[in-house]
C-alpha cells in the first residue's frame, strides 16, 4: 500500500534530513546516510550468520572505532540479532516444496505412415505446496533427456557435499 503525499507534504518531508542529525551534528547528509547504511549491512550480515560475541568484537575492531563505541555495537547487536534474523526470515522468498510425483512411460510403435516405430515418452505429474496451495506441473520428456537429467541432478548433490558448498549453505541460514 502506497501514501500519496500532497506538495506541501513532501516540502515538510524533504527539509528532515537537512533539519535532523546531519543539522545538529553539522555533517553532510550523505555521511549520515552512508553510515546508517554501513551499521544495518553489518548488523544484517553478522545477524544472518549468527556470529559470536568473539567473532563480531574482531570484526569491528578493525574498524579502528573506540573501545565505548565497540562495546556499544556489540550490544547493539546482542540485543537485536534474534529480531534482525525473524526479520530476514519472514523477507525471505517463499519456494514451493515437494508433495507428490505422479509418473507415466509412453510408447508408440506404429502409426498409420510407419508401421515399426518406437517412439517412447515420460511424462511426470510433479504436485508442489505452494504458500499452502498444491499446484501441479506437467512434464513430458523422451528417456534420453531424462537420463541427462538424472546425470546433472546427480552431479548437483555431489557437488553439494564439497567443504566449499557446505560452507556457503551454513552461512546461507
């Protein structure tokens, strides 16, 4: 849902950032922006791994920032990391999960212009629950193409098991 503002509205609107912090604390608005900016990626980016008290301290002590202001970002983000990640939890995209397969061989051997063909075919009825909606796709395919499928899928979940994938997918969650 979108706030239609009136022309008077957006005046009022655009004086705040001159009139607030980057006023008072006599700096230029795109300091405070790229500020704000940096403190959520490193508030979001250490919340999505779920770092430890250790790890975040040397993290922002490369920074070069004071031992107060350190100690205050630490507790900022003790305080705040279970919020941050429910957050990102509930921005995560939503994919649909597996709930049936339904599958079919086909084969034609003859048609009225060939008598000996054997044309075979497989077709799959793939049903997935979808923000609590079951959809189904059909899908139809010749035994070779399957085959690679198959090969492919199969080289996916190999590679899967590599220290660098597992590494990826921890830091993912």
């Amino acid at each position: 849902m979108l706030v239609v503002l009136s022309e008077a509205q957006r005046a009022d609107l655009e004086c705040l950032p001159r009139a607030g912090a980057a006023g008072k604390l006599n700096v230029d608005v795109d300091t405070i922006q790229h500020g704000v900016e940096g403190l959520t990626y490193l508030l979001t980016e250490s919340s999505k791994v779920m770092i430890s008290e250790t790890d975040f301290q040397d993290s922002i002590h490369v920074l070069g920032f004071s031992d107060e202001l350190n100690k205050l970002l630490l507790q900022l983000y003790l305080d705040n990391r279970k919020e941050i990640r429910n957050v990102l939890g509930e921005l995560a995209p939503r994919l649909p999960s597996y709930h049936n397969l339904e599958w079919r061989l086909d084969v034609q051997l003859a048609s009225r212009s060939l008598r000996q063909q054997i044309k075979p075919a497989v077709t799959v009825k793939l049903h997935l629950n979808e923000n609590g909606d079951e959809t189904a796709h059909v899908l139809q395919t010749d035994p070779s193409t399957l085959l690679h499928l198959i090969q492919e899928l199969e080289q996916a979940l190999g590679e899967m098991k590599t220290n660098h994938c597992r590494r990826i997918v921890r830091n993912m969650k």
